[in-house]
C-alpha cells in the first residue's frame, strides 16, 4: 500500500530535548516537505526536499533541521524544542512539482 | 508571502444541504488543489485542478478553478454526516513553486 509513515504519532518532551521525527514514503516520490498545523493558521511549510541531498527552507524553518541522506526518508530534528513548537506535524511526499501531495498520518507533539 | 483565503473558519449544515466553500487568493496559482482532513488524520486530495474554466466533479463533490486563477470553488452536495471535517484548498503558481495552504474551513453536519 502507498503510503507516508511518520514516527512517533505522539510526543511529549520537555524544554531544549533533542528530538527527530521520522518520515518515510514508499511511493518512489522525489519531493518531499514538513508541515506545521496551528489552530487558525492551516498548514504551514518548515521544510522542503526536491531530492536526495538537496533541501531549502519553507515559510517556518526556524528552529527546525530536515536531512534527506535517502530517496524514502525525510526527518525532521528539533535540536532544542521550544514550547512554541508545540504543534501538529505533518510530513508530505509528491512525485514532482506538479502532481498532488500524499501526507502523513501527523505527529502530534507537545514541548512542555 | 502568498496566501490563500478561505472563510468563514466553520461552516454548520444541515444533513442532506448542499454547501459550497470559496478560496480565493490576491496572486495567480496554476493549480488548485482542495484536501479534506478528518479528525485526527493527515489531508487527503478530494480534488485536483489543472486548468482555468475547469470543472471537475468527484462523485458528490464539485471543484471549479476560476478564469482568473486567482480563486476556487468546492461544492458539496446532499451532505452526509461523514462529510465533518477540515477543508483546505491549496495553490501551486509554478512547477518550481511550493504548495501554498489556506487555512482550512471546519464543516460540520447536523442528521
């Protein structure tokens, strides 16, 4: 089954822990990004993939590190979480730039 | 940045109504895409537009991209409870352009 798998689904970490959430397609996809979701704001863009090795930065970077060392795999690290980062994350895959995007399940994560 | 409009921010129905939600935007997009999330889930593509003028259908939903590429239209039909959920459009201006979201409509349905 097609599909993008994010781990864990849900987080509770306290102040300036490090954390990585994992992102992973099966679909061969070249393009692949991060997501927050706020109350009243929708779907905001951290970060993006357009392939191996090549990642830049969406409306809301700051703060966050993505890596994508392979095709399938995108984690996104928080290298000192913040309570402001206390949000839904969702992780999306394309295949390229003009077809539909798949997402992840979301990863609820709560910085205390 | 760009952004996508959407409103109101929630949206009550009656069973078996119809309802029809805009998205309109200040920017030209090239496509527009709409998305339902329901509790709990990620986004799913209900829709996807490609074209100005086109009219795509999806079973009881009904998506316009407008002439003048700056807005969007999703019509339901004869609502059903399983119809609750979160509505996002979203826009791409070119094929080295990010997604852009708006901020979704929550749509509740009353049986």
């Amino acid at each position: 089954e097609a599909q993008v798998t994010q781990n864990p689904r849900y987080l509770i970490t306290v102040t300036g822990k490090k954390l990585t959430v994992t992102c992973s397609q099966n679909m061969n996809h070249e393009y692949m990004s991060w997501y927050r979701q706020d109350p009243g704001l929708g779907l905001r863009q951290i970060y993006y993939s357009m392939n191996v090795e090549v990642t830049d930065k969406g409306d809301v970077p700051e703060g966050y590190k993505v890596s994508r060392k392979e095709k399938r795999n995108f984690p996104l690290i928080l290298e000192s979480p913040s309570p402001n980062q206390t949000s839904l994350y969702f992780c999306a895959s394309k295949k390229d730039l003009n077809t539909e995007a798949f997402f992840g399940q979301g990863t609820r994560l709560t910085v205390v | 940045g760009q952004q996508l409009n959407q409103s109101p921010q929630s949206m009550f129905i009656q069973e078996g109504e119809d309802v029809s939600m805009n998205c309109t935007s200040s920017s030209i997009f090239n496509t527009w895409l709409w998305y339902k999330q329901d509790p709990g889930e990620g986004p799913v593509l209900l829709i996807a537009l490609y074209k100005a003028g086109e009219l795509t259908s999806n079973g009881r939903l009904t998506a316009q991209f407008g002439i003048t590429r700056k807005d969007s239209f999703l019509n339901i039909s004869a609502s059903i409870p399983s119809d609750v959920g979160i509505y996002f459009c979203a826009g791409q201006r070119g094929a080295n352009s990010k997604l852009t979201f708006g901020k979704g409509i929550t749509l509740s349905v009353r049986p």
